[in-house]
C-alpha cells in the first residue's frame, strides 16, 4: 500500500508538473504573439483606410457577408484579438483550431463577426480562459480583426454545457460565444455576449 500511494503522488505531481509547464509555454506563445499581431493589424488598417477613401460605383446587388481575413504569424494563421478590459486580458485568436493549436492561442471554433455567430474556444490556462468565469453580465468584450475593425460586445449570459453539447455551443442568438473547458475536462463553462450598437446602426451593414 505504501508503494501503490507513493506512485499515485509521484503521479499526481508529475500531472502537475507537466500542468503547468503547459501554462507557462502558452502564455508564452501569447507574448510573443500578441505584438506582431498588433503591428500587422495596425499596418492593415491603414491600408483600409486609404482603400475607404476610393470612391466606388453604385453596386445595386446585395452583398454577401465577407469571409474573416488572416494574417500569418509564424506559420499560423489569425484572425485578430479579443481584449477582455475587465480581466486585463488580450489574446490572439487562430483561424481554426486542433488541440495542438490550443495548447498556444485560443482558436475560433465557429462562425463569424460578419454572421454574428462567432464561438472562441481555448483551455482553462491562466493567460488563456481561465479567466472568464470572472466576468459578469454588460461587462465588455471586444474583437478586433485584422483590419482594425473593433466590434465590441457585453456579456449577456453565462452557462456550464456538457462536453459533448456541440448543438448547444453553437445555438441561439448571442453574437459571441467563449468556452473553455471545466477542471476534469466533464463540461464546458462558456460566456455569451451580444454586440453594442450605437444609435441608428445595422446590425451587419455596421461591419462593411
């Protein structure tokens, strides 16, 4: 019996360890990240900038809602950062993600800021979503693309779904959800938000 408890400690701390070896190489990633996003964000915007300043023809035909663009950085594709004012946090977002891509930068998981449906996802780090059960509802939430177009939404609603609620995580009518798994990894505590409009905007016109 001392032998079998001496091994489940060794293991427990040995989980512990590579824990938070984990945390620490992901908040890493983030520091490194997070400035050359910034640059490469604010060097689109600018170029935006002058582009809105063409005048184009009158285009009679509806638009199709846009695809979100992505800047490379270091082999990985982003599609901007989300800033939770709040917490102190602001994070890169991946384009996609795969449970490598994870263990760096929180990743989109579905949809669009151009469909109002976007869902992020990351783990339960320190640097990544731990963080986000603090925030409480009409706290804000703001995204920003890359081409420093800023949306900025406030939390409407928190709630704890199971892991495998994949219908649920993507359902309704929030404009942005945040999930990130609980300890055990059993369910997944996620935050719902809705964009702030300002007098007299659009919904999607207010993007283009």
């Amino acid at each position: 019996m001392i032998i079998t408890g001496s091994l489940l400690i060794a293991s427990a701390l040995g989980l512990l360890l590579y824990f938070e070896t984990e945390q620490k190489n992901a908040a890493k990633a983030v520091e490194e990240t997070l400035p050359k996003l910034a640059s490469l964000v604010l060097e689109n915007a600018l170029i935006q900038q002058e582009a809105e300043q063409v005048p184009h023809g009158e285009d009679s035909e509806e638009k199709a809602l846009p695809e979100m663009d992505a800047v490379e950085i270091d082999g990985e594709m982003y599609i901007g950062f989300i800033s939770m004012p709040t917490l102190g946090l602001e994070l890169p977002i991946l384009q996609d993600w795969s449970y490598n891509k994870l263990k760096t930068s929180p990743c989109r998981y579905f949809g669009s800021i151009f469909s109002d449906d976007l869902v992020l996802m990351a783990h339960n780090y320190r640097r990544h979503f731990k963080r986000i059960r603090e925030l409480k509802i009409g706290d804000p939430v703001i995204f920003t693309d890359v081409h420093g177009r800023s949306i900025e939404y406030e939390v409407a609603a928190s709630d704890v779904l199971g892991k495998f609620d994949v219908s649920e995580m993507t359902a309704g009518d929030f404009d942005l959800s945040l999930f990130t798994c609980t300890y055990g990894g059993k369910s997944r505590y996620t935050v719902r938000c809705n964009r702030v409009f300002a007098q007299g905007d659009e919904k999607t016109e207010a993007l283009f």
